[in-house]
C-alpha cells in the first residue's frame, strides 16, 4: 500500500487476493497490518494483541480511523449535488451508492428519513425501513448482487483485451513466466493503462446502470468476465485496476497458461474478446461469438451515454454464403444471385445471437418511453450495394424480428471514414481489410475469423493484438 491508494478499495483487493492465494483466514489480519502504511497503520499498531489478529477488527479500526464509517457517507449523502443542466441519472446512482453505504446493515434492520431544510432546520418528508435477512445483515451482502448467469448476457474479456498488457508480454516472451509473474506481483499497485475493449466494457456497464433504473429486480444484464490464462498470482494487480477504473467485474477465469476457450460455454458466454487470434478461432469453431480485438491507431472520444455496435453484414451477421459467390464466381454472379433469391433469408453468422441479446435490451427501454434516450444503438456497416444486393439483408433482419438502427450500404467503398462518424465502441467485420482501414482512423476493430474470407487473409496478432 502507498499513501496515494484509496483504503477502503485496498482493502477489499486484499481479500481477494487472500481468497485466490489461498491465505489461511488466520492469518489475514496480520498480514494486512504489515501491508498498510500512515493512518491506517497506525489504527493497526493501536489494537490490542487479540483485536490485532482478527481481520474483522482490524478492518473497522482503520476505516473508522480514516472516517470512512456510516457518519462520513451520511456527510457525502448531504453535500452530493449536482449541476443543473446535467442529467440527473448519474447523481442518482451515486445517492443510491453513498445511501448503500450510509445505512450499514450491520445489525437487523436499516431505515431512512428523507428530509427537507425549512427554515434553516430538517423537516422530515417520509420514512422507510427494512428488515434485513440473516444473509444480509453482512456488510458485503449490501453490495448490488450480480445477475444470475442463465439469465444475464455474458460477455467474456481477456485481460489483454481490457488492458494495456504489451510491456508485460514483452517480459513473458524474452525473459519467461517467473519473471513475468515476479513483474505483476511487484507492479500490483499501478494500475494498468485501458486496452481495446475498456471502453466498450464501460458502456456496457452503462446500459446496466440504466436497465437497474427502470428494472430494479431485472436479471438480464450484461455480466462482464474476465477470462485469461494469468496465472492467479498476476491476481491482484488485475483486481486493482479494475476497482480503481470502477468496473464492475465480480468472475475471473485465470487459468494458469492454459487456454481458457474450454471454460466459455461453462461460464454461459454470448460473446468472448480476446486479443489472441488463435483462442478466438477455436472459440468461433465451437459456436461461441467471438472476435479478436485491435486497437486504434490514434484516440477519438467516444459517446459515455450511449453503447455504439457496428456490424458487418456477410460472415458476422449473417453466413458466408453470399460471399463465397463473390470470391467463387465473381460480383456479377454475385448480384444475379442476391437478386432471386431476395425473399430467402440469409442463414445466420456467428455475431447474429449478439444483435438478438442487443435488441432485447433496447425493447425494455422502448416498452418504458426510453426510445429516443435509449443507450444502446446499432448499425450495419456493410460493402454491399443497396440497389442491387441490400433488399436481401434486410428482409432477412425482418424475418429475425430483428430492428438494425442504421444500416450503411457503402458499394464497396472504404469502411473507415464512416466508422470516424459514427464512432463506435466496437466494429465487428471478418475481412482484415476493413480492420486495418477502421483502425488507421482511430476506430476500435474487432475481427471475427468466420467464412471463406479466412482463406484469403488471416488475422494474426500485432502491435495492437498481443496474445494472452
């Protein structure tokens, strides 16, 4: 711990830690007042010898003594405000937070009174209470409990696909796996920088935040893990940076150096991002919706209100049927053949199950009013012509029950400066062309090796691709 770490966020990585190393329970308390430094150690060295070797009592004594109790988030409570031409969703998810940890459920029961100033004095406005269950008198149990997997749109993600992690496989390859572990362990209190699929992960939570809103009791959220083959050492500074950034990511998968893929359909995957091209292809070949990620080559904002999803058409939505026309037999074929068979739907591509998780979530918002200020929007961004070939795709978005929010036939025409526009937190397409075009101008690209196209170019790791 340095003096720049926040305590209460500290604290809880240490359990973690402790939980994947194993630490017998005995030993929490001491090994916690050793890592500890300033304030919080001197909280530790007060306690008697008994207090000092219960983690339980250790833990209270250093948050009360830096003030982090019922009494500090009672007086961030009543100073929260916020402006007022911003929305207020934001403010009331963080009244919502600090209420959660003002009214500690500790003992059996909470409640609250909602009060307004008259006079210079609170008056109270209303009252509520809640008798807590066994289970929920833990402090821990306040925290917002994770959707259940059969329910919840699950949503893997490598740690080198969330993180920055090229200067740690730089390690791993020159210099071995000791020495790579040695490095994390050593670096566990730096954060990492945000890989490709950070901000696609944070609009996910997003969309969640808004769901929780209309739909307090709603299971179908996104649930995000974190699927790797770190070794579980490399742990902690996982779980750092994702508590400093926020995230809320509660299941890791680390596998120790072996290929985490044959965990996916246990862990009820819809959707696996990896920035290894190899896992991904055996994930594709065993139905899972996959796609290796890329970073941009340069920085471009994205929207922090609304998750943005760009699709290709042929071999990500839908099969590589079409496309083995164009690359077997050449476009006129191609046209001739899109052409009479317009009113048979095109056969289903490995993305086709995530367009369909996307969807159910924008009807909730519709069935709410939330149409217009819905925070997920999707589009089809696709090489085909409108005129000659487009009638086809979207009668079979139709015949899906399927709504694409935009749909961008480009006749051929580059993928990129569109991309530039509409500024998506992630672009899905199976041609490497379009990946490399999408990325030069800043665009966040996602490949899925899937169809004929593969033949013809291969996805392989680069200096925004590390394997891991």
């Amino acid at each position: 711990m340095t003096a720049d770490d926040d305590p209460e966020p500290y604290i809880e990585a240490f359990k973690c830690q402790a939980i994947v190393a194993g630490l017998d329970k005995r030993y929490w308390a001491t090994q916690l007042g050793a890592l500890v430094v300033g304030t919080a150690q001197a909280a530790y060295r007060s306690l008697n010898r008994d207090e000092a070797q219960d983690y339980g009592a250790v833990k209270t004594a250093i948050l009360y003594r830096l003030e982090l109790d019922s009494e500090h988030y009672w007086r961030l409570f009543r100073a929260k405000k916020g402006p007022e031409d911003r929305r207020p969703r934001g403010l009331l998810q963080q009244l919502r937070d600090l209420f959660g940890k003002w009214t500690d459920g500790s003992s059996v029961a909470l409640g609250a009174v909602l009060t307004q100033q008259d006079a210079g004095e609170d008056q109270p406005m209303a009252y509520a209470s809640q008798k807590l269950l066994p289970a929920e008198t833990r402090p821990a149990a306040r925290r917002r409990p994770q959707p259940k997997p059969q329910h919840a749109i699950t949503v893997a993600v490598s740690s080198r696909a969330l993180f920055d992690l090229v200067e740690e496989r730089r390690i791993y390859e020159e210099q071995g796996v000791e020495r790579y572990v040695r490095y994390q362990q050593d670096n566990e209190n730096v954060t990492l920088k945000p890989g490709p699929a950070f901000n696609f992960v944070k609009a996910l939570e997003h969309v969640n935040a808004r769901l929780r809103e209309l739909y307090p009791d709603d299971e179908e959220l996104f649930d995000i893990v974190l699927m790797t083959n770190n070794h579980a050492q490399v742990g902690v500074r996982l779980i750092n940076s994702i508590n400093h950034y926020g995230l809320t990511i509660e299941r890791f998968c680390m596998t120790g150096g072996k290929s985490p893929v044959g965990y996916l359909k246990a862990y009820l995957t819809n959707l696996y991002l990896s920035a290894d091209s190899e896992k991904v292809q055996e994930a594709i070949e065993a139905g899972i919706a996959s796609a290796t990620m890329f970073s941009a080559n340069k920085d471009v904002p994205f929207c922090d209100n609304q998750l943005r999803v760009a699709f290709d058409g042929d071999a990500v939505l839908f099969s590589d049927e079409s496309e083995k026309i164009v690359k077997e037999q050449g476009l006129d074929r191609f046209f001739e053949h899109e052409q009479l068979n317009e009113n048979k739907p095109l056969a289903q591509g490995p993305l086709k199950g995530f367009l369909e998780d996307l969807g159910k979530l924008q009807k909730k918002f519709y069935a709410k009013n939330e149409r217009l200020d819905c925070p997920i929007r999707t589009y089809l961004v696709t090489a085909r012509s409108a005129a000659s070939s487009g009638a086809r795709v979207l009668k079979t978005l139709r015949s899906w029950g399927l709504e694409i929010d935009e749909a961008l036939f480009l006749a051929g025409a580059p993928k990129g400066p569109v991309l530039v526009k509409i500024r998506p937190h992630i672009f899905f397409d199976d041609q490497m062309f379009h990946i490399e075009g999408a990325r030069q101008l800043g665009t966040i690209a996602a490949h899925v090796p899937y169809g004929i196209g593969q033949k013809y170019y291969k996805s392989k790791p680069n200096d925004g691709s590390v394997k891991k």
